[in-house]
C-alpha cells in the first residue's frame, strides 16, 4: 500500500461522518408556492362547491317548513318509478359512453398511428369536436327534424330508420353530445404514447393484435377509462335530450328536472334525487384509483415514421368518415331550417329568420354578454386548472393533498349543472355575487372543471418528472422554471382548455339559466325561453349564430397551435435522421409502471429563440384580448349602472304579451325606463321561489298559481296601488288577491295538423273523450302535467266533465296510452310534434294553434265538447322596502288598464269589466269550479300520474 494510500486511509475517518451526517438529514423542498396554489383551489372548491353542495344535501332532510325530516327520501323510494329511472339511467348512460369511447378511439388512433391523408387527419380532428360547438338544448330537435316522420333524412330516404323516441334516441344523443369530451381526453394522450414501440414490436415479431394491445391500447388504459367516466356522468346527468326524445323511457335527470322545475317544484324532494346520483362519484373515484395500476410512463418520447399498412390505413380511414357523416349528419337541419320559410310546409329560401333577430337591440346585447362570459371563463378557468394540475402533476405534495383534487374533480363530474344552479341559487341569492357576470363565470368553472382537469394532469405528468431538479440545479427558482420550461411545454393543452371552456360557456344552459339577470342574460337563456313560447324556428337560428362563433374561436386556437407544430415537425424530423434500430430496441428497457393515469413525456428542453419569439407574440395577443375584455366589462358595468333607474320586469309570456307590454309602457311615457327579462315559466319560478324578496325584479307576469305559491312561502309582493280596471265579478278571477292582478287567460284547446290527419285517414276528435278513442293511437301528443301546468288545463276538463272516478281514470289511462312516447314534459311540445308532423293531433294553447292558422300552416284547432279551461297569467309587485322602485306600481297599473286592449286580441278571454270577446274568441271558455291552488294542482297531479302508472303499465 502506498503512502499516498495511507494518507487517504487516514483522511477517511474525518470525511465520512459528514457523509452519513448529510445522509441522515436530507433536505426537503418546501415548495411554498406549491402549497399556496394548493390553498387557493381548495378555498374556491370549498366555498363554490362544497358548501353549496352542502346546502343541497340539507335541503334533502329539511321540509318546506324547516322541519328535519326522512319523510323526503321515503316518498322518492316509495315510488316504483324512481327505481325504474335509475335502471333505465344507469343502462343508457353506460351503453353511450362505451360507444362513444370506441368511436373516439377509433378517431384517436386514425390521427395518431396511421398513415391517412395529414389532410384527412385534420378534418377528422376537427369535425369530431363541431357537436360540443352546438347547445345541447337543441340536440332533441335536431334528432326530431333529422330522423322523425317528416325529418331531413327520413325524407331522404323515404321512410324511417328507426324509432327515435326512448332509448334509441336517447343513445344517438348521448353519443353525439360526449364524443368530443372523448376525443378530446384520447387524442390527447395519444400524442404522448411512444410509437417506437409499435416499431420495436414488429421487430421482434409480435403479433398485430399483441403489437396493439401492448403498445397502443395499454397505455391508454387509463386515458379511456376517465373518458367513459366523464361520458357516463355527462349521460346520465343530462335532461335537454330526454325532454325532447325521451318518450316513455324515464331516466333519473328527468325525474330530477319534473322535482326541481316540475309544475309544482318541490326543491327538498329534488335534492334528494340529487344526492342519488351523487352516489356513483364514489364508485369512479374507486375505480380510477384500481386503474391507476395499469398505467405506464415514459422517459422520453421519440418521434419515428410509422410502419406502412395500406389495409389498416384504409379500415380506419373509411370507418372514421362513415363515423363523422353520420354524426354530423343530424346537425344538417340547422344549417338549412334557418333559411327556410316553413319547415316541413313552406320550404322556400328565406333570410328573413336571421335579419329580423339581429335587429332586436336586446339579442345584440345578449350575444356581446356570452361572449364576455365565455371568454373570461376560459381565462380564468384556464389558471385555475393549470394550478390545480400543478398541485397534483408537478410537485411532491403529500399523497392525500394530491387525491384530494382528483376525488373533486371526479365528484363534479356527477353534479347535474341543474343542481348546481339551484346549489348557487340557495347559496349566493341576497350576495354581492347574485345577478353578476361573475356568477355565471364561477359556475362554468366549477361546472366544467373535470375534463380540462384532466387534459392538463396528463399533459403534465407526461412531461419530464426531473425538469423542475434539473432547473434548480442551473440556479432558476420555481417560478422562472414554470414560465420558461413547463408553461411553453403545456402551452397547446392550454389552448384546448381554454377553447373547451370557451365553447361550453356559449352552449351550456341548465346552470346559468338560475343565476342569469336582467343585464346578464346570455345566448342559451334566450334560446331556452324562445323553446318554451315554441320559436323554434329562432331556436335553430340562434343555434348556428352560437356554431359560427364557437368555429371562430376553434380556428384561431388552431392556427396558433399550428405554428409551434411546424417548428416541433422540424426538431421532429432531425431526430428521426438520427435514430437507429438498434438504440430503439435498447430503448424499450425505459418503460416501466407508474402510479399516474396514462402515460408520460418528452425530453427536457429550453424553448430557442424562434420559440420565444412565438410564445412572445402569442403572449402578447392574449393580454390584448385580456385588456380588451375588461375594457368591454367596464364598459358593460357602467351601462348597467347607469340602468340601474330602470324599472327591471321579469316575465315568462309569449312574445305577443311582451309586445303588448312594451306598446302599453312606451305610450304611456315610461319608454327607456324599464327593462324586460324572459324566461320560462319553470325557470322563472325556481328562481321566485328560491330567491323570494332578493329577486332582481322590480316587478314581473307569471303564471297566477306560481306567484300565489311565491307569496305563501316568501312574503315577497305588495298589493296593487294603481290598478283602477276592476275584474269581472263572474269569474273565478275576480277573486285575485289583492297582490296581483290578472294578465292574460292562456286556454286549452285540441290541435290537428290537417295534412297529417288527412294522410291518417281518421276524422278531427271533437272531445278530450274522443282522444281515448283506439284509431288515434300513435297519433296524438298531450303533455305531461308534472312537467308542465300546460297540461293541468286538459286534466281540469276530464275532472270537470267525468270526475276523478272510473270514468274519468278509463279516459285519461286511454289517452296517454294513445300518446305513448309523445307524452311531452313541455307544453310547447305537442304543438312542436304536431308542426313536424310526428303526430296528427295534440294538446296546447289556443292562442298559439290560432297564430300558425293565421299565418297559413296546416294547423287547425278544436274547441272540445267539455270546455276551454284556461290558467291566468298575473303582474305583480316586489315589495322591497325602502328600495322598492316606485315606478314599479304604476307600470304595473298601465300594463293591466292601457295593455289589455291589445292583449285581448291573442288571448280573447274577457278578464275586465267592459271587455267584449273578439271574433276569434273561444265559444266554450269554461272555469274550473275550485280556486286553482297548488294544493289542487298537486290532487290533480296524482290523478295524473295514476292514470300514467297505468297506462304505461299496460303498454
């Protein structure tokens, strides 16, 4: 041994208890920035999520008085119905998702492991998205006016495919409505799966489904199962299709809808149906987490050409088009409907429908309030994803900080956007959050946080586990490491999130149509009212207003990730020169298990000057697009504020009715002065009834028996100063509290398409009895009055006429067994039917059978033998106090004493002393013999709903 040897034998001693002492204690990073951003989500979960979440769930043991009570959850079980509605739920939602998730596979894998057209590829990429470009409100229609009786393409064809009422159209739906989610989760975690090892795969021999299986579809695993998760709650949770097409097959949403929006809302019964499908969050979350272990992830990704297959090539090219056309196929309606003059009478070319909405003030205002509303959605909710994925991708946060986020994202999942309307309603209402933009902006970002969530966990966990180490070894903090490493890196999946957001905040509808006020009402809230007064050809005009729009945003985000794909392409094609089959086939020892979902990233790199440049310039966009967005809400803000003297009247009439409003205001000298908000009458009394006095309104016309209920429970309207027209004192109206007087008379009548009747080969019904009669089986369409009160006036006159006994039972189980799936949860929807020829006949409002009469289609209405029963639309006054509007009294007076003249011409029941009926005017109105209460609605409900239970039961 050398001296030198001794020397250092002798030096070890004092060295290597500073080894074991530096091992002993290793430093832990305190990631004080991580923890911030943890504290900051979970603050934002808690107080926009679960305390108004909690509220619902109290709501479900509390009865209308306060009581604690099981008495809810009895009632809900105890009907056989809801176990059927879930069954049918569970069954529809799960055979949809699956679906939806092999046709987004089999796209995603068209894209990314064949060798298609790059021009085919690209279509494909961006036709599967153009579905969640359209508001789901209108998919129902669509699916009616394509593949109905009197659809596009059963005309087409010449005869129908199939029936598309229950669980057939439910399924086209379902699948159309979550492809894109599907897509979008798949396609992009197959650009982070290493196709080397499809390569190394043939190398060694493999079979082609062994190839497939191990080295495409297995690290997918997880990507496709949080897709079918997120498919299967967007199903189950949605209620704008079944309302259209759901025919007979009841599902839990809309059993939910009828509870919460019903005629008779019982928002204590709604939640408990509410908490039900709560329940399934548990079951996903356990399974994600038994998923976990399948996954894979990458060190490193390399980019190589992939193996030639002509005949694969040309399946999964033929099999993705024929998939896209028949998709995109049922949303052909809407390009053509808004051109034409009558669909399916008057099929001349027409721009009328879309020159006269966009001379309507109020539309322009509206439109510029979605756009605010999408776009500061998509920024906000673009940060405040990316910081929840940070949480959970790039830090190394306790176990539970990080499956904390992921069970909330896997619980809003499951949150129907109607319940979490109603929870922001319970929660915000007398708030300064109440009646803003910001509302509606809080309630996108919750509403849809789980996808974009996802989409940003798998971009970051795919990247480089070491990036942030390697930066603090080069002497760059946290931050610096974000903005100049992850940031540039996660930048495409940022602008995908923020088109997601962008695009779901212009279509969404079944949350913001609570929370939206007279100054933030937005596109979707004036589609749902304009479905409910039955325009529907604005529905679909609006519908393409809303696509035109959504395209935009979609292609420019597609042109600014373009460029920095062209400059990846490069780098791309310089390492393919340089890879050699032997490095690939050593390579394949990097794969190895993880713990995250899916699979993971690409090398670590500094972006180069031509990036910076571009990340510079798109940077630089996005804050002016950021500055002016502020600016217009600024602008928006002082507009409101200015209108803040204005008199604010909420109202769910006809467009006739709010016309003659208007003509009596201006005459009369209030023009300006006031501003006038429509909703359906579901919606508007959700929000009286959970809002009470802190509703925005000034004053509003509703229907009588809603704002009754309204002032039962909430105490919410002074009586009537300046009304001087007295009612008549024959009618039952005459007895009007003195807290509203009556509006309008909305009567019942029988409605016959002509041409459908005559191609039917049976007579026009002259009764509600003849209804029960078997030749018009399949024929007749009548709405469900726990849906909609439309159809309290139909079971008014049965009870009127045959009593609540055998007779009157055997009548009304004969008609809705008649009806079948057309029994509509809507009362615009036998006239809808019957316009599109889906059916011969059906019950709805005179008035609106009379306006399509005049206007020259082949509708015609019956006054029945047994009477025109009608419901009374009433004004009313909010009773503030020292902040009630006092103009408020006297408009209400001026609509009621100027108005009626006007008014009287639609709805011709006489109300008012003086009046004389029209020539239009019903020779059979009839009155109920009983003040028209909740407490008769709900007798007359459960007759209803007996007589269904029967019908159904026989069929």
């Amino acid at each position: 041994m050398s001296a030198e040897s001794i020397q250092a034998g002798k030096q070890l001693p004092n060295i290597r208890p500073e080894i074991h002492n530096y091992e002993a204690r290793p430093s832990k990073p305190k990631q004080t920035e991580l923890w911030t951003l943890l504290v900051i989500v979970a603050v934002c979960f808690l107080g926009f999520l679960v305390v108004p979440m909690i509220l619902v769930i109290i709501r479900s043991f509390t009865t209308a008085g306060g009581a604690a009570t099981l008495e809810n959850y009895t009632t809900i079980l105890s009907r056989p119905e809801f176990g059927r509605s879930i069954t049918n739920s569970l069954t529809v939602a799960a055979v949809s998702a699956l679906v939806a998730v092999i046709l987004a596979f089999l796209l995603s894998y068209t894209i990314n492991c064949t060798n298609v057209p790059r021009g085919l590829k690209k279509a494909i990429a961006l036709l599967a998205q153009l579905p969640m470009l359209l508001p789901t409100i209108t998919y129902g229609f669509a699916i009616i006016y394509s593949f109905g009786k009197n659809g596009l393409i059963t005309q087409l064809i010449g005869h129908p495919l199939f029936d598309i009422y229950g669980f057939n159209g439910l399924l086209i739906g379902y699948v159309i409505y979550t492809l894109p989610t599907c897509f979008l989760l798949i396609n992009n975690s197959f650009q982070f799966v290493d196709k080397k090892f499809i390569i190394v795969s043939h190398i060694m021999g493999d079979k082609p489904i062994t190839t497939f299986l191990n080295t495409v579809l297995r690290p997918l695993v997880g990507t496709m199962a949080v897709a079918f998760i997120q498919s299967f709650f967007l199903a189950f949770t949605d209620y704008g299709i079944p309302t259209s097409v759901g025919g007979e097959y009841d599902v839990l949403a809309m059993t939910l809808f009828n509870q919460m929006l019903g005629s008779i809302p019982n928002f204590n019964r709604g939640a408990v149906i509410a908490v039900f499908m709560l329940i399934p969050s548990i079951i996903s979350i356990i399974l994600m987490t038994v998923l976990e272990r399948f996954a894979i992830r990458y060190k490193q990704i390399s980019q190589v050409d992939l193996p030639k297959g002509k005949k694969r090539d040309w399946i999964c090219g033929i099999l993705s088009v024929v998939t896209l056309v028949c998709v995109l196929s049922v949303f052909l309606v809407i390009l053509l409907i808004p051109f034409v003059q009558e669909w399916p009478d008057h099929l001349g070319f027409t721009f009328s429908h879309i020159a006269n909405l966009f001379v309507d003030s109020q539309l322009t205002q509206v439109f510029v309030n979605s756009l605010y509303v999408a776009a500061m959605t998509a920024i906000f909710g673009c940060v405040f994803v990316y910081a929840a994925g940070l949480v959970t991708s790039r830090s190394k946060l306790p176990g539970w900080a990080r499956r904390s986020v992921d069970a909330i994202s896997a619980i809003i999942n499951t949150v129907p956007g109607m319940v979490l309307g109603i929870a922001f309603l319970f929660a915000f209402s007398g708030s300064p959050l109440q009646n803003t933009f910001w509302i509606l902006i809080i309630a996108n970002i919750v509403h849809y946080f789980a996808t974009p969530y996802q989409m940003i966990k798998d971009s970051l966990t795919k990247m480089n586990a070491g990036w942030e180490t390697t930066a603090k070894l080069m002497g760059d903090n946290w931050i610096k490491t974000l903005i100049r490493v992850v940031t540039p890196n996660a930048w495409p999946t940022l602008l995908q999130i923020f088109g997601y957001y962008f695009v779901n905040a212009m279509v969404t509808i079944s949350a913001v149509v609570f929370l939206t006020g007279a100054r933030t009402q937005v596109i979707t809230t004036k589609i749902s009212a304009l479905q409910h007064i039955a325009k529907f050809d604005d529905v679909f005009v609006l519908s393409l207003l809303i696509l035109v729009v959504n395209l935009v945003v979609k292609g420019l985000i597609a042109l600014f990730t373009r460029d920095r794909s062209k400059e990846r392409a490069k780098a791309k094609a310089k390492e393919r020169a340089a890879v050699k089959t032997p490095q690939v086939a050593a390579s394949f020892s990097t794969v190895r298990p993880s713990s995250q979902l899916t699979t993971a990233a690409a090398t670590f790199q500094l972006p180069n000057d031509g990036n910076r440049k571009a990340k510079g310039l798109l940077t630089g966009i996005a804050s002016a697009v950021c500055v002016a967005l502020l600016v217009t809400f600024g602008a928006v803000s002082t507009s409101a504020a200015a209108a803040g003297g204005k008199v604010v009247i909420y109202t769910n009439a006809d467009e006739e009715a709010v016309t003659a409003f208007e003509h009596a205001l201006d005459d009369n000298g209030y023009k300006d002065q006031y501003i006038i908000q429509e909703f359906g009458t579901s919606e508007l009394g959700g929000k009286m009834l959970a809002e009470g006095k802190a509703l925005e309104a000034d004053m509003l016309t509703m229907s009588s028996y809603y704002v009754d209920s309204a002032q039962e429970r909430n105490h919410m309207f002074a009586n009537l100063t300046d009304v001087h027209t007295k009612l008549l004192g024959d009618t039952e109206n005459s007895k009007a509290p003195a807290y509203r007087s009556p509006t309008t008379a909305q009567e019942g009548a029988i409605i016959i398409n002509t041409e459908a009747l005559k191609a039917a080969g049976v007579e026009a019904p002259k009764s509600y009895a003849d209804l029960a009669k078997p030749e018009y089986k399949g024929l007749i369409s009548v709405p469900d009055m726990e849906g909609s009160s439309t159809g309290w006036l139909m079971i008014q006159a049965i009870v009127d006429a045959y009593g609540t006994g055998e007779k009157g039972k055997q009548i009304l189980t004969d008609i809705y067994r008649n009806a079948g799936p057309h029994l509509e949860q809507s009362g615009s929807g036998p006239l809808k039917a019957v316009r599109a020829k889906e059916v011969a006949i059906g019950f709805g409002l005179r008035h609106q059978a009379v306006a399509d009469k005049k206007k020259g289609l082949p509708i015609d209405y019956v006054d029945p033998t047994e009477g025109n029963y009608s419901l009374t639309e009433s004004v009313a006054v909010l009773d503030k106090g020292n902040a009630t509007n006092p103009k408020a009294q006297k408009m209400a007076g001026i609509i009621i004493d100027k108005g009626r003249k006007e008014l009287l011409q639609t709805y011709p029941t006489p109300l008012y002393e003086g009046e004389k009926a029209p020539a239009n005017a019903s020779k059979r109105s009839k009155s109920f013999p009983e003040p028209l209460t909740v407490d008769l609605l709900q007798q007359h409900q459960d007759f209803s709903s007996e007589c269904k239970r029967i019908a159904q039961g026989e069929a």
